[in-house]
C-alpha cells in the first residue's frame, strides 16, 4: 500500500535464551491506510513493541507516515512518536495524582504544546468518550471503563496518525470491554486515525475491517 500511514517490510526479531537465541518475529510484513482497523491475535507483544517504535528489529524496515523510521535515532523515535501514534493499554497508565482532564492534557505536555487550544481540544475528547462531567476527577473516582476512556482520550489528544491499543479492554469485563471497543473503532474513524488492536478476545477482532494471526514469528490473515 504506497499510501499507508504505518508499514512494516519483513520485520524480524530475536531475543537471548540462555545460550540460544529465541526467533519472535521472521520476516512480517504489515500496511495499515488513514482510518483503518487492523486486529492482532497471538504472540503480538514484540511486534507492538517494533511498530511503537519502543525496540528495533533485527532485520526489515519500518516507516511512519512515509518516514523511515528505523532509520531514526532511539532520540529522534521518542521525538516524533508523541506526534505521529497514540497507544492504549490494558493498564491505562493514568497519572493518579492528577485529575481525567489533566491526564488527557499529558498527551499534549509530552510534546510541549499546552495553551487553550490544546485544553480545548480535551475537553472535547472527554466529552466525546462520554466523560464531560468527569474531568476533575481522580482516577481513584473513576471507574475501569472510564479510565481506560480517559486513556483513548489522552491517545487522541495529538490527532496521531495512528493508534495502538494493546490488550484495551484485558481489565474490563465484557460488557465494558464491548463498549470500549466500540467507541475505539467509531473514535478513530471520526478522527482518520488508523488502529492496530492487539486482543485475545476473537469477538473484538473480528469487529474490525481486516484481522491477522501471529503464530511462530509469522504473521497472516486470521482464518
């Protein structure tokens, strides 16, 4: 796809075992276009990890809205990924001292932009995800599903071009879980931003537009 937002050409890793080497990732091959849904099954931790720019691969490349990204200094990633990808995770990883509002505003202080229009651009996300009255309250007040609501707020904040959503709704259970996952798809096509959902959960991948399997360091279309 010439006009992907994120691409991954045969990316391939491996770790140390003992004194062996353990192969997680050969050769995987990944595009995802503006306002996308692509799910992930199976042992997807390391490709998360290679696509958020977190780690490196072995071999292969990766680019990031047409930039190569594994190209890029561990400085330079940290720089742009602010900008360009929004990530959730099964643990929300909220600041607990600081109340919905201020946390979604993070997203924005991460990349030196805070003024009215960024606090602006919060409120409207948290009265988007259904939290308009909650915006000074302590993640200790709030609920697990309106954490983790608060977390695809704080996401969204920079208009990335992408969103990796590990494990969203691991904590919530299904009935949350469900209203999650739909409020990420509707989200993230409102905003144009593509989505890479990492799940064990077939029903959630199966919501969106195209799935995947990772087995064996192999990734292909889910059956």
């Amino acid at each position: 796809m010439s006009d992907a937002v994120l691409k991954a050409n045969g990316l391939s890793k491996t770790y140390p075992s003992g004194d062996q080497t353990l192969g997680v990732l050969s050769g995987v091959d990944l595009a995802v276009v503006a306002g996308e849904s692509v799910s992930i099954r199976g042992e997807s931790g390391s490709l998360l990890n290679l696509l958020a720019g977190l780690d490196r691969p072995d071999a292969g490349e990766l680019f990031w809205g047409g930039e190569a990204a594994h190209q890029l200094s561990l400085g330079e990633l940290t720089a742009r990924r602010g900008r360009f990808l929004g990530m959730v995770f099964q643990a929300y990883y909220l600041i607990p001292e600081i109340d919905a509002l201020a946390n979604v505003l993070m997203g924005a202080r991460l990349v030196g932009r805070v003024g009215p229009k960024e606090t602006d651009r919060a409120k409207a996300l948290l009265k988007r995800v259904g939290l308009a009255e909650r915006g000074h309250h302590l993640p200790a007040q709030l609920s697990g599903g309106e954490r983790q609501r608060v977390a695809v707020a704080r996401a969204l904040m920079n208009r990335p071009q992408v969103i990796l959503a590990d494990e969203p709704t691991g904590n919530l259970d299904e009935r949350t879980g469900d209203e999650v996952i739909a409020l990420l798809l509707e989200v993230c096509a409102e905003e144009n931003a593509a989505l890479v959902l990492v799940t064990h959960n077939p029903a959630h991948a199966r919501r969106t537009a195209r799935q995947f399997w990772l087995h064996n360091g192999h990734l292909q279309p889910a059956p």
